[in-house]
C-alpha cells in the first residue's frame, strides 16, 4: 500500500487524468482509512473549483456594454438614432 506522500500525488493526478483501476483500487482504499488524504482530496477538490469560478468573469468586470441583455441594447440604440 502507498502512502500518504504517494497518495497526494496519486489524488491529484486523478483529478488531472484518468488513472487505472488499480490505482483508483488503491487511492479509494487509502481514502476510506485516512482522514488525512480525505480531506487532501476534498480541499483540492474545493480549491479547483474556486480557480475555476476565478477564471469565469463576473458581470461586474465585463463592459458595460457586455452587460447589457439585447433589449436594453436595442432601446439605447433606438434612443440614440431619435436624437441625432
């Protein structure tokens, strides 16, 4: 059996690849005894996600204009030929 050193290794490259059965038999194993590795896999788990909502920008850090649905585009456009 590996150990915790093998395993953090192990858990991640899980999360990046597809690992063979034995090595999810292992990983599993390990994670069913060890609190440890448990919540190693879990705070991986939870720190991809956040970079992942990182990655995705939020409406307050898009252009103004990439903020707008298109009906709000179309009234602004309509205004704006009324008054030239």
């Amino acid at each position: 059996m590996l150990n915790c050193k093998d395993m953090t290794r192990l858990i991640s490259d899980s999360l990046d690849q597809r690992i063979s059965f034995r090595q999810r038999v292992e990983l599993w194993m390990h994670i069913a005894m060890c609190g440890m590795c448990r919540a190693f896999r879990a705070n991986v788990i939870a720190l991809r996600k956040r970079v992942r909502e990182m990655q995705t920008p939020s409406p307050e850090h898009l252009a103004p204009d990439e903020r707008l649905q298109p009906e709000e585009k179309e009234r602004i456009r309509q205004r704006l030929v009324r008054h030239e």
